[in-house]
C-alpha cells in the first residue's frame, strides 16, 4: 500500500484549492488584503512549512537512500521548483507590505507573483503526483512506506494547534467560501 505518496497527494489537493482562491482574488481591482495575508500564511505554513517538510526531510532522503540523486535528476528539480516557489511568495508578501503602505501599483505585482505561483505549482503537482511519487512507489518497500506514513502523521499533528493539518484544512475551507 502507498499511504505515504497518497498522504502527499491529498495534501496536493488542498494545495490547488488554496491556488484556487489566490486565482480568484486576482479577480479583484480592490482586494481584501487580510485574505491575502492569510492565502499567504497558509501557503508559507502548510504547502511550505509542512508538506514541503515532509518532501523535503523525509520523502527526498529516503529516496536518496533507494538510489535516487539529489543533486540531479527528479529530486533535484523538485528542490529547485521548492526555491522558485518561496521566491514567489515572497513577491506576493513584499508588494503586499507595499500595497498596504499606500503603493497601489503593488498590487500588480502581487497578482503577477500569485500568477507565477500558480502556475509553478500546478506544474510541480503534476509532476509529483504523475511522475516523482509513481518512482517512490515503485522504490519503496511497503515497510517504508509504512514508516514514511507514520512519520508524515507526526509532523501533521505535532503540538503547535494552529500548525495541524486539520487546521489547515479549516482555514482553506474558509476562504473558498468568501470566493466561492
């Protein structure tokens, strides 16, 4: 059984939802920027801060262990579109920080760097999902598997409350009903 590669790909899911919202803030000539805070810290927090972990400290090395390179090949490139990812974030929190401090061309910025973004990571998800997780799965023993899993399930609920999965989730949900 692939619980852990699967673990990852429903994680994708919420991911694009998320993407979902940002796209459709960019809707906006005159957007609420508290949403786009939040799009911003869910991004850094959960689609960074813990699924990315999860790749990046646990997935990526245990396929380093099963022959996989780091420094070239799929992992290599993942690491890559990870870099290229957090440098748009950052794009959409500094305009952002310009936009509230009364710069009201930021937010073109803003927008092109949620475009940027979003693009990245339907592409990105892609690949791991069609691609990058079919070869775990094909290296892995069901006993890796079981362990990743059980590994993914320790950070997803670690002690932080607002650092849980299920918050995330919470909170995703809530802004695709503002713009749904």
């Amino acid at each position: 059984m692939n619980q852990a590669t699967k673990n990852l790909e429903d994680d994708h899911g919420y991911i694009l939802r998320l993407i979902d919202v940002l796209e459709k803030m960019t809707k906006y000539a005159d957007p609420n920027i508290s949403d786009l805070e939040e799009a911003v810290d869910l991004i850094r927090n959960y689609a960074d801060g813990l699924h990315h972990a999860k790749e990046e400290n646990l997935l990526f090395p245990l396929m380093s262990e099963r022959g996989f390179s780091a420094t070239q090949g799929p992992v290599a490139v993942m690491l890559q579109e990870h870099t290229a990812g957090r440098e748009y974030v950052k794009g959409i929190s500094d305009n952002i920080l310009l936009l509230k401090d009364g710069d009201l061309s930021a937010l073109n910025m803003v927008y092109a760097n949620v475009h940027g973004y979003s693009e990245l990571l339907q592409n990105h998800i892609y690949k791991e999902n069609n691609m990058l997780f079919r070869m775990a799965d094909n290296a892995f023993s069901d006993s890796d598997q079981q362990l990743l899993f059980e590994q993914f399930e320790q950070l997803e609920n670690q002690e932080k409350s607002s650092q849980k999965k299920s918050d995330f989730i919470k909170r995703i949900t809530l802004l695709e009903q503002i713009y749904n």
